[in-house]
C-alpha cells in the first residue's frame, strides 16, 4: 500500500530545465567550452558541483569547480526571476489528491536547497511536503541511491511503501538501486533519457492518481 511519495523537482514539479539549459550555456560561453547535446543530456538528475567537477576534469579547465557554480548561479537567478515559470501540468492536482488521502510527500531532488526552497515559495508548496532534500548536500549524487534512501528513511515508512517520481536517466538508476518503485516520466523538456528501469512510465500524471496508483506496489 501506498504511504509515501519521494519527489524529484525539476521537470517532475516545475519546468525549470529550459532556465537550467540556458544558465549552463551561458556559463560554457563564459569559459569557452563546447559541450555537445550528449554530454549535456548525460548531466540530468546531476548537482551543479558534481557536473562542474566534471567539466573542469573533462576540458582540462583551469578554473575551478567552484568557480563554474558560481558562473552557472548568477545566470540562473536571473532567469529565475524575469521568465515565467509554470509548475507542470497536472502535478499540483497529484500533490493534492496524494496529500488529502494522508500519503507523506519528500521531494528529493539535485538542486541546490536555496533552489528548493524559491520554487516551494514560489508555488506555495511547503504546505503539501514533510521533507526537502538537496542531492548538493550529500556525498553522493545522483546515480547514486543515497538521496531516495534518506528521502524514504525520513517518512518512518518502509521503502516497499515509497514511491519515487523521476524524469531523467540518473534519477531512475539512483530509485532502482535504492529498491524503491520508479515511475518515470516523460517530460517534454528531459530528452536523451533512459527510462528502462522505470517499474511504470507515463506521460501525464492523470495515469498516477491515488485510485489508480495505491495499491501497484
């Protein structure tokens, strides 16, 4: 039975991947990187430092890790605050519907907290969540389980009574080590990914309503 959801956020919750895109392109221009559309796809579900950490080892960079979050931020916040930004459709519904039939909801997600925090305040959403937990925080991101086990062992439920909604290929991998039931879905703006470790993939979150969803796993 279903006690728990464990949220990723960006493009599970809000459309922020397009901002995303647009922050790190910038800062690759601001250090004269090419990077190609694999290598990019290759990033999603990552934190910002364990990608820069990459790129600085990956084009022999000699600015630091550091450094490129600190570029790849600045852009962000700009965007953050003059594009319009929409949570995606029909996640607020889900988030509702799972609250009001008691299922304990954590997002779980590789961004930054100061990130979380802007899009729950933002969209009002500390309301519906017990727990927020930033993969930045953490020794290990995404492939790796450690944020969904955290984020499960936070609910006082066990994890065959958790569920993990996903987008990206990093994400899913880190939900099927962790043991725990993966839906993926397939958000328009999280393209080159892998879902076939998904136990359930879906294009709209109508196909996961409580009714439909609570007893699956």
């Amino acid at each position: 039975m279903l006690k728990a959801v464990l949220f990723d956020m960006d493009g599970v919750i809000v459309d922020t991947e397009p901002l995303h895109r647009k922050a790190y392109h910038q800062m690759f221009d601001d250090v004269n990187i090419n990077v190609d559309e694999d290598l990019y796809a290759s990033f999603t579900g990552q934190s910002t430092i364990n990608i820069c950490k990459r790129l600085v080892d990956y084009f022999d960079l000699n600015e630091s890790p550091e450094e490129l979050v600190s570029l790849k931020r600045k852009h962000y916040k700009i965007f953050f605050k003059n594009d319009d930004l929409e949570l995606i459709d029909g996640v607020l519904d889900r988030i509702q519907d799972y609250h009001s039939n008691d299922v304990k909801l954590v997002v779980a997600s590789s961004a930054s907290m100061q990130g979380i925090k802007q899009i729950f305040e933002r969209f009002d959403l500390n309301q519906y969540f017990s727990a927020k937990f930033s993969g930045a925080d953490l020794k290990k991101s995404k492939p790796h389980p450690e944020i969904f086990i955290k984020a499960a062992e936070s609910t006082g439920f066990s994890k065959s009574e958790c569920l993990v909604i996903e987008d990206s290929t990093n994400g899913i991998k880190a939900a099927h080590s962790a043991g725990i039931y993966c839906v993926g879905f397939k958000s328009p703006h999280s393209s080159h990914q892998d879902y076939s470790l998904a136990n359930k993939i879906i294009t709209s979150f109508e196909e996961i309503s409580y009714t439909k969803i609570a007893n699956i796993i």
